[in-house]
C-alpha cells in the first residue's frame, strides 16, 4: 500500500552535487542580494552504483561570495526552531573556511526546478545534504585558493582558507577572500574529483554548538512568522469549515455577518468530500473582513447548514473499543519468523496485553496561516509552511493555473511537527484571494486548528510475549490496528503501509526466535496526517512497555534484559522475514545505513552509565528504560519520576544518550532532544482527541491540554555519542523512548503498568 509520507520517498541512493557558474540574474531572483562577486549554483544528483547520474534532488542551492568578502547562502529547507536555517549553511561554510560571523543567509522561495525537493520533514536534511554541501564548500574553496596562488605565484597545495581569508603556509600571505572574487569568477569551475574534503579534525563549526541565526531576531520580536506576513491592502479572512470531514454545505444565511462593521465580502469554500485527501482545504464558509477582530465575529454569526456526510455518526470511544476485539483475532501478516504457536504453546509464562493510545492534534504555537495575493494570472504566497514546493502545486492545481505562475515564500513556522506539509489552508487563502480580488490573509484560530487538523491516528495494538523453560524470550506476536495516513488520499485503505510499519513494530530488531506481526482493518474517519516520529509513537510505546515486563517476569534488570535480547553485534535487514511487505529504511539504501545492533548496544550502556541506572530510589519515585531508533539514529533514555500520594507525577530527570553519527550542530541536537522530551511528556501525560458524532470534542487548550511550567521535566541531560558515520535525523528521534520510559518508570514507583495513554493514574 502506498503511503504519502517524508519516510517513504523514492530511494535515491548516494547523492552528490555539481557545482557550476551560476548567472547573477538567476541569484538575484531568489531575492536582495548582492550584485557582484562570484556566485556558484550547487546542483544535488541522485547516482545510482555505478555513479550514473540518475535523478536531480535538489538543484541550483546557490552560493555567493561579495567583493566585500561577505558570503551569502541561501536556505532551501523551511526553518521551524529545528536550525536547519543555520546548519546546512554552516557546513557549507565550514568546508570553505568562511568567518562565520561575514555569513549571510537568505530563504529559497519554493521552486522545483531551483531546488528539488524541498519537503522539510522526515528529520533527512542533514542525512541527505551533509556530504553535497560538503563538496559544494570545498569547491568555492578550491577556487578562491587557485586565484590566490595565480597571484602569488605558489603551488595552490601550499594555500588554505580560515576565517574568509586565503592563507599561503609557507609565508603567512594572506587575502580577503573580497579581493579573489574577481579573479575566482574567470577560472574553471573544478569538478568534484578535483577536490579533497577536510578532515574532521579541522573543523570550526560542524561538530560544535553553534547558535542558529535567527536567535537574536526571534527573542527581540523582529523574526518573521507566517501570522507576521503583511502586504497592502490586505484583508483577513477566518473560516467556519464542517465540522465533520467529508461533509459539505448545503445552505448558508451570512445576513448577520454582513451587517458586522468591517465585513467585506462571503463565500464558500467547495470541499474534496471523502478523501479528504492532503492538498485540498475542507467545505466551508469564509469571511473576509478588514481585521481579525470583525472575520472572528462575523463568522460566528454565519447560519450554515451542513449535510455531514457518511462519517456523522462515527464515535471514536466505540471504534477503540471495536479494534480491541479486532486483534485477538487472526490478521494480516506482515513479519514472521519462527513458530510462534509452537512457542506459546511449550511456553512456561505467556504474557498478553493491549496497547491504546488516542488520536493527537499537533497545536503548534503558531496556528495555520497563510497570506495569497493574486493578479494577472499568478499567484504569490506567504507561508509558514514546511513544503513550500507541494503548496505551490496544490495552489497552481486549485487556481487552475500553470506552476510557474505560483511563487511561495516561505516565513519562519512557529511549531510545524508534520502538520504544515500539508497545504490546505495556504489554498483557502490563494482560492479567496482569486475569489474575491483581494490580498487576503487565512487565519486559523486555536479552535479551527484543535478541530481540523490532520490527526495522529489512535491506535490498539495487543503483543502476546512467551516465556520458554529456559527464561528466554521465545515469542513476539503484535498484532496492529489503526487509521493508515494512506486514507486520507484513499478510503480504500484500511490497514497500515509498509512505511507506518517500519517505525517500531515490523523493524523490531530482538533477536528472538518466533516472530509475528500481523495488521488488522481499522477504517479512517478524519483526516490523518503524521506528527513528530510518526507511527514510532504508539509502536515504540507498546513493544518497550512490553519488554519491561518481559524483564520483569525473567527477573532481569531491564536494561540487562535489552542488551541480552539484541544478540550479537551484527547488521540486520529483516530480509526473508517480511511477508508482503518492505522496509523503506526511512527512505535510505539500507547497505548505505545498517540496523546495527552495537550502535543500539552503546546508547543503552551509555545512558545506564549517566543516569546512574541500578541505583537505589526513594519510595514513590522510580527509574525508567526505552531504547528505540527511528529515523536513522539510535536513542536510548531513561526517566526518573516521583509520584505523590495524590498521585500527581512529577519528572525531575531525562537522560538520554543519541548516537546521530556525526554531529553536526550540537546546540540543535541538544535543543532537539529537550524540545522532544518536553513534547513527548505532553502527549503521554496530557493530550487526547477524541470525536462523537463525527466532530472533535476538544476545542481549546483547555481540553486537549499540554503540560504547564511545573509538570515539565526538571533537567534533560543529552549525552552524544562520538562518531564519524554519517549524519542520521535529529528532529524527531527523541520522542518514541521517552513515553515508555516514563510508563516504566511509573511502574517502578508506584507498581501501576500503563497500558492506555495518556497516563490516567486514576483510572
């Protein structure tokens, strides 16, 4: 089955880059740059083995360097508080020896034939543009060296390049590189094979804590978000959208609304019925108006009514229940190894739980907003959004108008967690801006953003655990039921796809001797879309919950427990295994990046050894374990808990210990991991969706709530793991651990299992 997803994009193998003269028209069009100096297009390919060029990932990423020595990057992936604003730009200009403090850095607009893929989701921009971008530095720099040598009359091999200056070692000359440019620009551009990369040791900036440039802009109010995005004349425009998904509007009375001072002008919105699809807003009515103020009033006034459609009735309660029955029965399989009837049939202990977590909403800080002005034909779009190209499209498809003919700029996103990939409310403003002739800017309100988001799915999952005469581990059997993303581009589809799959439940990595996973229908009835570590969430919450107790009933210490289960060091690519089903490896080769079980081994041992796991704990409080990897990067954590006689939980310490391969920016991947952590502790402490008659119960933060200050985690401590392997995801690897850890660490305080989220520990 296919699923739209950032973790199951074609796999494009080794991706390298071609660096050429770019045209000072082409660079000027990304917008306020400088005029001269030399400027290099870096085009990203896809090879295949034999390093025939197969496929553009990303062209045309320019680099410039001004006769006054400034460097100006441009930024071809959507910053959300992640950094990738600073650290793609940052290796860039680590590789060509640049002063940091003389970057600049400019945003790409979204531009497919500029700049190829520019989805930021799935944590893979580093993994996939570390080494291009690489190369892309060292041959700027390679040029800048060889001018320096023409004009010194040197053997370019004595030359170098630090702080923005050319460097000869012998006598310690030294240029600008302001004063090469010239010079720079008339000589041939090298090719890649010309050019020897740094070593690491001879770094300034990749493997270092490196602020990210929109610091200072952010804490003084001057950054840019899409809600700050303003252009003349424009109008503000709120929607009051059905409240079940697939529904339409049969009728609407704006008499009321129009009579509301500032009220500019009324209309529908026609939506895709079912699917709801990822591209499409859904059916509503939309008021424009001089100012939020008026939009908000008005619409409340709107008399509309709705024919809800086929999912009226759907209660979300009474399908969680369903599904509960639905998987003591005989499902899909998906992964086998071994008997596993055997197994539980000679087993001396049989462990059997079901796992339910809720649907979720993403409630960034910064709702859906959008800002579309069209004119003679085109369109031009201010967005928060993370795929600037797909929203171009989309737009381009809801207008009816060429690609070429949509630009989209893209803001700072205040909080994105895979919800603003999704295009639907910058097409609202771009069909409203078209409908009405007016610069109109969409904004969502925290209640439209509570109601209509694309949901995290619920999930029910049950795993029968068997214990031999031998207290071994003898037998896994998951079976799997929830809501796949593929439905909401497809009612057909009623079961996980390989991709949902492969994050936690058919890559379980144990090596035990009977193996089942087996899926199961589960039909979709909202809008379902991925959210911060996708389906790792309620799979990795389940199988590292399940293994606690499996170690409790061995009687081995957990984390011993974890590093017997995973056998010997070896790589592992479950090939043979899957039945009917793939591993997209996130969408990586998997001969490129391995399931390696030692780099699993070595985060256990670390953040056992950090955390000061084994050590004796007062009563009421407890330490958890989790070891999980997700997008290329092994993470193991343990939380510490105290909870009270009210039964109030309080966490005072996250340890965690990352193995990312090389670290490229550690105040991001530090701030990656407290950021999820914080998250995280929402999500299996606090919130929960939940749908009767088709419509979302929760309308504020008042409902689905997320923790506060004090219920926060007191300290996150980051342990990296040194090492040279390639760059994996940051972004969302820190969420599937934490919630199993926190559940086993409840459980060690308080003797409670946790087998539903969020914790309730009334219940």
């Amino acid at each position: 089955m296919k699923i739209s997803a950032p973790f199951q994009k074609k796999k494009n193998g080794n991706v390298t880059s071609e660096v050429f003269s770019a045209s000072r028209r082409d660079f000027l069009k990304v917008g306020g740059l400088l005029t001269g100096g030399l400027v290099l297009g870096v085009s990203f390919f896809s090879c295949n083995e034999k390093g025939k060029k197969i496929v553009t990932i990303a062209p045309n990423v320019y680099l410039q360097i001004g006769s006054d020595g400034q460097v100006t990057i441009v930024a071809h992936r959507s910053e959300m508080g992640q950094g990738i604003r600073t650290s793609l730009p940052l290796i860039v200009a680590d590789e060509l020896g640049a002063d940091w403090n003389n970057v600049r850095i400019v945003q790409a607009e979204g531009d497919e034939k500029k700049y190829g893929n520019q989805n930021t989701d799935g944590s893979f921009s580093i993994r996939q543009f570390y080494k291009p971008m690489r190369e892309a530095g060292a041959i700027a720099r390679l040029l800048l060296i060889r001018a320096a040598a023409q004009r010194w009359k040197v053997p370019a091999e004595e030359c170098d390049t630090e702080k923005g200056q050319v460097v000869h070692k012998g006598s310690g000359k030294k240029l600008d590189f302001g004063e090469l440019v010239e010079a720079a620009k008339a000589l041939p551009v090298p090719t890649v094979s010309e050019i020897k990369l740094k070593d690491n040791s001879r770094f300034n900036l990749i493997g270092k804590e490196t602020p990210i440039v929109d610091l200072h802009d952010i804490i003084t109010g001057k950054a840019v978000f899409g809600i700050d995005a303003v252009t003349d004349g424009m109008k503000i425009a709120v929607i009051k959208r059905c409240p079940v998904v697939g529904g339409a509007v049969k009728s609407f009375d704006d008499t009321k609304a129009r009579a509301i001072p500032g009220v500019i002008k009324v209309i529908a919105i026609k939506g895709p019925g079912l699917p709801a699809t990822l591209r499409k807003p859904l059916s509503g009515v939309a008021v424009i108006a001089e100012n939020t103020w008026a939009a908000i009033k008005a619409r409340d006034l709107l008399e509309v009514e709705w024919d809800l459609g086929p999912n009226a009735g759907y209660n979300s309660a009474e399908q969680i229940e369903a599904l509960k029955q639905e998987v003591t029965k005989k499902g899909t399989v998906r992964r086998k190894r071994g008997n596993f009837e055997a197994a539980k049939a000679a087993a001396k202990k049989v462990i059997d739980h079901t796992y339910v977590a809720p649907y979720l909403a993403h409630a960034t800080l910064e709702p859906p907003t959008a800002l579309a002005v069209v004119k003679n034909d085109s369109c031009e779009v201010w967005a928060c959004t993370q795929n600037p190209q797909g929203a171009r499209e989309a737009v381009a498809e809801a207008l009816g108008f060429q690609v070429d003919k949509v630009r989209v700029n893209v803001t700072l996103l205040g909080g994105a967690f895979g919800r603003k990939s999704k295009p639907d409310f910058i097409v609202e403003a771009a069909l409203l801006a078209k409908e009405s002739g007016l610069p109109v800017k969409v904004q969502w309100t925290r209640e439209d953003d509570i109601h209509h988001d694309y949901f995290h799915a619920l999930s029910v999952q049950r795993i029968v655990a068997t214990i031999d005469n031998q207290n071994k581990l003898s037998g896994w059997d998951h079976h799997i039921a929830y809501p796949s993303i593929s439905a909401t581009e497809d009612s057909a589809v009623v079961q996980p796809s390989d991709g949902e799959l492969g994050l936690g439940a058919t890559d379980f990595p144990y090596d035990v001797p009977a193996i089942n996973v087996e899926t199961h229908d589960a039909k979709a009835h909202l809008r379902i879309g991925w959210l911060r570590s996708v389906r790792n969430i309620p799979q990795a919450f389940a199988a590292a919950t399940m293994l606690d107790e499996v170690a409790e009933a061995r009687g081995v210490d957990p984390v011993a427990n974890a590093l017997e289960l995973l056998g010997e060091d070896r790589n592992i690519t479950f090939s043979g295994e899957l039945v009917k089903t793939t591993y997209p490896n996130y969408g990586e080769d998997i001969a490129s990046y391995p399931w390696e079980i030692a780099r699993m081994k070595e985060v256990i041992r670390r953040v056992a050894k950090e955390s000061g796991w084994g050590k004796d704990m007062p009563e009421g409080s407890g330490l958890g374990f989790a070891a999980h990897k997700s997008f290329l990067t092994y993470v193991a954590c343990v939380v510490e808990v105290q909870v009270d006689a009210n039964n109030k939980i309080t966490i005072p310490n996250v340890y965690y210990a990352v193995d990312c391969g090389l670290a490229v920016n550690v105040d991001r991947i530090r701030s990656q991991f407290e950021g999820g952590a914080q998250f995280s502790a929402s999500l299996a402490l606090k919130s929960m969706i939940t749908v009767k008659n088709g419509q979302v119960e929760q309308n504020n933060f008042d409902g689905y709530q997320i923790i506060r200050m004090p219920e926060s985690p007191g300290q996150i401590h980051v342990h990296i793991v040194e090492s040279a392997a390639k760059p994996t995801g940051i972004g969302e690897p820190p969420v599937p651990p934490f919630t199993p850890a926190l559940c086993n660490a409840v459980y060690k305080a308080t003797g409670k299992r946790i087998y539903t989220l969020p914790i309730d520990m009334n219940a």
